[in-house]
C-alpha cells in the first residue's frame, strides 16, 4: 500500500468516527484530537476501525505516540502486514 | 382489552411522529418488544411495549404526529377470545411498507419513501428500491449541486430541524429541573493511580477490540456506591420520590452536530466491565446515529456525565427531571496529594454531585461520593 492509499484509509476511518471532518483541512503535524473533537470512545473506535482495515495491532502503551496524523501515518506504515 | 399508549420519552418529550408499525392486527406481543418506531427530537426511537398481549386495533397511522398519552394502540390479554374480524389500521394516507434497513437508508439517502414504488412482497419497499430511487433523484429532480466554495469560506452548516427541536426540548426539561429541583452541589478529589495501573495491566493483555475504557470503571463505579444510597437513585414525581433497585445509569452523549442524549445503560451494578463496554459502545454509537430504544430514554435513574476529556476539572451539573441526581467527572490529571504526611505526585479526579435536596441531603450525597472514592480504589472488584 503506498503513502496516498494508506493516508486515503486512515481519513475514511476517521469519516467513520467523524463525518464532520474535511481530511484537506487537516493539518498533519498538529495534534489530531485537537483538530477532531474525539472522545477516549471516538479514539479506541478510530483505532480498532485501523486495525479491523489494515491489519494491524496497536497496543495501548503505542497511543501517546499516535498524537498527529503524521505519526499515525508513520506508525502504520512501519507496520502494515 | 387494554390500550397501549405513546409514552412520554423523556421530560423534555411531548409529541412525536409515528414512523412505522413493526406489529399489524392479530400479533402477539410480549413484554419488552419493540412495537413501533417514533420519531422525536432525539431519535427515531424503537418503541417497546410492557405487557404481553395480542394487538386488536392499531390507531395511529404512519406519518401522523402524535402528542403523549394517544393512544396507539388497542390489545387484548392473552388468551382472551379474538374479536370476530381483525380490524384494519385506520389510514390517513397510505402508509408506504418499509423494512427497517430500507428506512435507515433511506434516511440516510435523503429519499422520501412516499416517493418510492416498493417491488417487494406486498409492495413493500426494498433497500434496492431506495438506493435505486437515490440514484435516479438527482438527475431527474435536482439541479447539480454548486461548486463547494473554498473551505475558509464555508459557511456554517444549516441546522436541521432535529438540531432546533432538541435544543428546544433540552432547554424545557433543563428549565423544569432549574425552577423546580432545589439542587445542591458536592464535590471529591479521588485518587486514580490504583484504577488506572489496573486498566493498564488488564488492557495489555487483551487485543483492541476488547479494550477496556475509563469510563466503563467509573459508571460501574457509581452504580456500585448507588446501592447504600437509594435517595439518589430514582424519580421523584407528583410530590414524591419513587426508588429504584436497579442502576439505571444514564449516560451523558454529546451529539457531533450539537445536543446531547443520556440514555440509560441498565442494569449497571449487576453487569460485568466487559458487557458493559460492549453496550456503552453500542449505546454511543445508536445515540448518535439516531436509533434508541424508548426503555433506553425512560428508564434512567440518575445521570453521569463525564467532560474531563473537554479539559474541565470540575462538573456542576443540572438534574435530569424526574431524576434526582448527577454524577460529573472532570478531567483525570496529575496532582501535587498529600498522605501520611508525604507529598507525592498522584492521577486524581474531580467527582461532583448534584442532588435533589427534596430527596436528599448533603451529608449522605458526601457520604456517597466516599464510598465511590471506595470503589474506585478496588476496581479488581468492579
């Protein structure tokens, strides 16, 4: 899967949570719940949308890493199966 | 016989639109099925009735909108004689069959169903009857949308008519419990180290999408101390305070597009952490897709509301009416405690209650809010 597809999926699983959101407006390397009104639920269905998509694990010690959609990227990228 | 009658969905309902029968003359029911949906300011609400019976006559047609107390329907006992002929709906218009699916979609499609010639058994309409009718509205009816404007100059989104008549219905029944409900407000730092090395531990061991969250330990939490309190758990109506054996919980879900819904989560003391995460996930999710069930708008005992992850230290909450209570969680944050005459550096929580004083008084809502710090402590116990 290259850059385009994946970043294409992780918004789509965010439009999932959060319709409301315009994935052009997003600015990568801000912090994502504070561009998104996320709640710990919208979070944890944001993430098991993620893995139930690309295939894979994201334990919840990796979550404070997960802060932008640079490094949810990033973090992806370096795993997908 | 007896009539079935729309319920009130909640203190701030009055009225509600009719959207579809799931029964027809001559069905039995049991108690707890789902005999009608309901349109109303909060959601199309899946109506259940709360006797067995069969359904003699059905009154209302779709469409028609109703205020609380008609009566939708008439039943008679179980095993009583039938009448000699089944009588049929009384129709205003002619109320177009619709499956569940093929409504949601509908909805969701913006297709009018009273528009849709249905191919299905009896006529009714399929999902393929509107996602066929979707795809030739915009060619046939309506102009092509206009270019989107650049983003910077968006403007706001129209408010749909749910969006003005919630906040109508928030603002009577939040009115109702500020002139009538003489509340009083506590509120308890709790220590959370112990609650969340626990939920750490349990969480790494288990795959994503049996995780636990914060807020399934805390609604247990509350629902757990309720039981020596009963004066907070409950409805207070014509003058005087029914209690409730079961925790009801009603959760506080704030909407994307504004609002907020506190359905019930039920039974919560008696429920283990895992079925409750379940249903506080479907909960979340059916509240803001719009789908509840009338059980889930009625039956909550007291409110919890949790606007710690907006940042706030603090809750000071308004009753829901005819509740007596609300429990606030602030924001779980890192604080300067001391214990045993050590200053350390602790995870604590803002807990608040807002109680009915007519119910009420502040020495047992403290006393309360203690043993919640309790349980909080021992959530290998929850």
């Amino acid at each position: 899967m290259n850059e385009q597809a994946l970043r294409t999926e992780v918004l789509a699983t965010l439009n999932d949570i959060a319709p409301e959101v315009d994935g052009d407006e997003l600015i990568d390397d801000q912090p994502l719940r504070n561009q998104v009104d996320l709640d710990s639920m919208d979070w944890l269905n944001f993430l098991i949308g993620l893995h139930r998509k690309l295939g894979v694990e994201i334990p919840e010690s990796d979550y404070a890493q997960l802060t932008t959609l640079a490094r949810v990227l990033e973090y992806l990228k370096a795993r997908l199966p | 016989m007896f009539e079935f009658k729309l319920p009130s969905l909640g203190a701030d309902m009055d009225e509600g639109t009719l959207l579809d029968w799931k029964v027809k003359p001559g069905d039995t029911v049991r108690k707890g099925q789902i005999v009608a949906i309901v349109d109303t300011s909060k959601a199309a609400v899946d109506v259940e009735i709360w006797f067995d019976g069969v359904v003699e006559e059905l009154k209302v047609s779709t469409g028609e909108r109703i205020p609380v107390g008609t009566v939708l329907a008439t039943l008679r006992e179980l095993g009583a004689e039938s009448p000699p002929l089944p009588v049929p709906p009384r129709t205003s218009a002619s109320p177009p069959r619709i499956s569940p699916a093929a409504r949601k979609r509908a909805l969701e499609l913006e297709v009018d169903p009273l528009g849709v010639t249905g191919t299905g058994p009896g006529g009714a309409i399929t999902l393929a009857d509107i996602e066929q009718a979707a795809a030739q509205a915009p060619a046939a009816e309506m102009p092509p949308p206009p270019p989107s404007p650049p983003a910077a100059h968006a403007p706001a989104p129209v408010k749909t008519d749910r969006q003005v008549e919630m906040r109508k219905a928030i603002a009577a029944a939040m009115s109702l419990s500020k002139r009538e409900i003489p509340h009083y407000y506590l509120a308890e730092t709790i220590p959370m180290a112990r609650a969340q090395a626990w939920l750490t531990a349990t969480n790494a061991g288990r795959p994503i999408t049996e995780r636990l969250l914060m807020a399934v330990l805390q609604l247990k939490a509350v629902a757990m101390a309720l039981r020596q309190f009963p004066e907070l758990n409950g409805h207070y109506r014509d003058g005087s305070f029914q209690p409730t054996p079961a925790a009801h919980l009603g959760v506080a879900i704030s909407l994307r597009q504004g609002g907020l819904v506190a359905p019930a989560l039920h039974d919560v003391g008696d429920k283990p952490l895992e079925t409750l995460m379940g249903e506080l996930a479907d909960l979340v999710k059916r509240t803001r897709a719009g789908s509840l069930k009338s059980s889930e708008l009625t039956d909550a005992t007291i409110t919890v509301t949790n606007l710690g992850e907006q940042g706030v230290e603090v809750v000071h909450g308004v009753i829901y009416p005819p509740q007596v209570a609300l429990v606030g969680f602030g924001r779980i944050s890192e604080r300067a405690w001391v214990e045993n005459g050590a200053l350390s550096l602790i995870p604590a929580v803002i807990v608040s209650l807002a109680a009915d004083h007519r119910v009420s008084d502040g020495h047992r809502g403290a006393l309360f809010l203690t043993e919640l710090r309790g349980w909080l402590q021992q959530p290998e116990n929850l």
